[in-house]
C-alpha cells in the first residue's frame, strides 16, 4: 500500500477579480460581467516520514506590485499549518509563475530539493520567457533563484511524469504555462489532485471555461480533460485559487485540511488518530485561545489548573495530549498550538505537553515524542509534577497565531 498523507491548503493572499478579468474571451458566453475574488494558496503534504510543499506563494514585492493582499508570508503561513522550512523535504513548483515561486528564498539555507519539469524550467530561462506578455506573469530575480538552485545542483528537473515520493506523483499537463504541472497525493479516502494553475477555478472544470492567461489552449482543454477523468475516478480535486475550495473541504479559511492520514479523525485541525479526537470531545478554548485535549478513550482531560496560568502570564499555548502519543501525534499538536484564528496576529510562544502519570508506564509515549522533536529543533524539559504526573514541555520556536480580539 502507497504511504498516505495529511494534504493542506494554505491561504495566503486574496484579491477582487471579475469574470471577464479571469475567463479567457469571457464575451464569448454572452454573460454579465460579475464580481469574483480570487485566493491564492500554496499546499503542504505531510505524514510521519516527510513534509513536501507544493509552491511557495507570492513574495510581499512581487504581490505589492500587481496589487495583491498578501495575508501572510510564506514563513508564518509554514508556522499556521504546523511546520517550518528546515522541516520541509521537498518543494515541488508546479509552474514559474510569480505567485508560486516567490517563497523559495525561505528555503535557501535548508536542504530540501526543489522540483519542477524540465520544460517549465526551459521555457522561463530560455529567450521566448522574456517576451512582454509572457514576462509580466514572472519576477526576473525569482527566475535568477531557479538558475541557481540548478548551478548548485538542488533543482530537480522532472519529465511528464515523476515521483516525488512514495504516494507523491507530479504530472505535466501544460496548459497554462509550457511545462504546468498537477500533484496527485494518496490520502485517505481517495487521492488528492492539486490542480494548482491547471484549474484555477472550479467553474472552469465545470462549464469548460479556460482561464485567461494561457500558453496553449488545446493544452488547456485538455488537462482539464485529463482532471476531469482523475476526478471521475474517485480523486479530489482542489483548485488552485478559487474561495470554494474552503466551502467544500470546510473549516478554517486559511489553513484548509483536504484530508486527514485517518479517516473520521475528527474536526481538529492538523491533528491525526486519536489527538483528533481528543480536541473533538475534550477541546476547549480560553479567552487566550487555549486549547487543550485528554485521551478520547480515558477520559483524562487536563483540567487546565497549572497551565492557565502560564498562558494569562506568558501568553503561550498549550496543547495536552494523553498516553497514544506517538510521532504523528507529536507533530500534529505542535502544529495545532497555531491554529486558532482571530482578527490580530501576534508573536507568542507555544507548547506543547505530553502528559502521563508514571515514567514505566508512559516511557515509550515520551521517548518517542522527546527524539521526534528533538530531531526537529524544539528544546524539550522532562520534569514531575507533586503528584507524580511526568510532563514533556516543549519550547516550540516562536510562531505568528492569530489572538481572539
């Protein structure tokens, strides 16, 4: 069986767009021109052995200049959905287009592979990329990062079709630009095809309306053909900058789950297994946002008394996990300490605890928990409470969160 993935959608920009701006010779429907908003996302697939980012976002200059929101930069939007750069494995560029390589510089001090196909790379390096209407979608300096990233050897150039890794399969479809690709992510309950610029909306799979900016449109037509087909067997598709990708994959707006690495774990966000459910039917937030979750099968809920108090003190974040405490676990709490969402970001401290009550019996739950964050960075205390209550406290670098106003 091909590994699984916890697949995320994560929002970092919106604007206000039209119809008639977005479908290509939108006259030719005869319909009214209509306000529609546009979002801009990148997507992290992630389970217990790897973290793979597919696109990078817009840079704040390269969306400043063509009158883009920028929500969040792609470093805090990692943090929101529970990850960091020097954790990412793999970044796969489905196209070069300016919103979806403008984050690569975040990369550059970390080890992670980049991924793109040889004919996208081709095509916006070579002389036919600098010519006025293509150029307009691009940032000269962001196509410099590529060349470099291939001179140092960290670009990886991919045929029509190529492994990413186990459960991960890039595939060109072109269209859009020459080399456009789509990422098909085995998940629980179906694949998830992330279409990216291959299907900005899903009105364009739908009622065939290509988009307007494109380099060939029988290409065009038909990778939403090939898409179409994908989804007709069973896989979910996810558009690359429509605002129904929220309304149909549901919760929060800006870090959306396509799907968990188990089916029916609940509605906590970026929590897996038995952590889902537990902030399912335990969670609680506090007027800092605090969360907190026991074991779903026990019934041990923290009951918050020492940590409340750290929180209204220190303005930091606990999340308190019972004894299946596993490495999946691990990581999807210290993701979920960013996840609640309010009107003003600010800079807080997070934690994350693993609680048991005696060493014998919980000791392989805190080691595994202690060497996966370890190995990630995260500086970690083992202490015991007065009533014999063993607690990991982990000192999660610093995140943006948004703070109930």
């Amino acid at each position: 069986m091909s590994e699984q993935y916890e697949v995320l959608a994560v929002r970092y920009g919106t604007r206000q767009a039209s119809a008639a701006e977005v479908f290509l010779n939108y006259h030719a429907y005869r319909e009214p021109d209509r306000p529609l908003g546009m979002d801009y996302f990148f997507w992290v697939a992630r389970n217990p052995a790897r973290t793979v980012v597919i696109d990078t976002g817009f840079s704040p200059a390269g969306g400043a200049a063509r009158g883009r929101t920028m929500l969040v930069d792609t470093v805090p939007a990692l943090w929101a959905a529970g990850t960091a750069p020097d954790q990412v494995a793999q970044v796969v560029l489905t196209h070069a287009h300016y919103d979806h390589i403008g984050g690569l510089p975040v990369f550059a001090e970390t080890a992670a592979e980049v991924i793109m196909t040889r004919d996208e790379y081709d095509f916006w390096t070579g002389p036919m990329g600098r010519r006025g209407q293509f150029a307009h979608t691009t940032e000269a300096s962001e196509l410099d990062q590529l060349r470099a990233l291939r001179e140092a050897g960290r670009l990886t150039l991919a045929g029509h079709s190529h492994t990413i890794a186990p459960g991960i399969e890039l595939t060109q479809v072109g269209g859009h630009t020459p080399g456009q690709a789509v990422v098909t992510v085995a998940a629980a309950g179906g694949p998830v095809v992330l279409a990216s610029d291959a299907v900005h909306y899903y009105e364009e799979l739908e009622r065939d309306r290509p988009f307007s900016t494109v380099a060939n449109l029988a290409d065009m037509y038909a990778a939403f053909d090939q898409i179409r087909e994908m989804g007709e067997g069973g896989a979910r598709v996810v558009a690359g900058h429509d605002p129904l990708v929220a309304e149909r994959f549901g919760g929060s707006p800006d870090v959306i789950v396509i799907a968990r690495w188990l089916e029916g774990c609940g509605e906590a966000p970026l929590a897996g297994g038995d952590l889902g459910q537990g902030v399912r039917q335990f969670g609680r937030a506090g007027e800092h946002g605090l969360v907190a979750a026991g074991h779903p099968h026990r019934g041990d809920l923290d009951p918050l008394g020492e940590a409340v108090p750290a929180v209204l003190a220190g303005r930091q974040r606990h999340v308190a996990v019972g004894q299946d405490v596993v490495q999946r676990e691990a990581q999807a709490a210290v993701g979920l300490v960013g996840r609640r969402v309010g009107e003003r970001p600010e800079r807080l401290r997070a934690q994350h605890r693993v609680h048991g009550r005696g060493r014998g019996r919980f000791g392989v739950a805190h080691e595994r928990a202690l060497e996966h964050l370890q190995r990630h960075g995260h500086g970690v205390v083992l202490r015991r409470s007065g009533q014999g209550r063993e607690q990991l406290l982990v000192a999660r670098r610093d995140l943006v969160v948004q703070r109930p106003a």
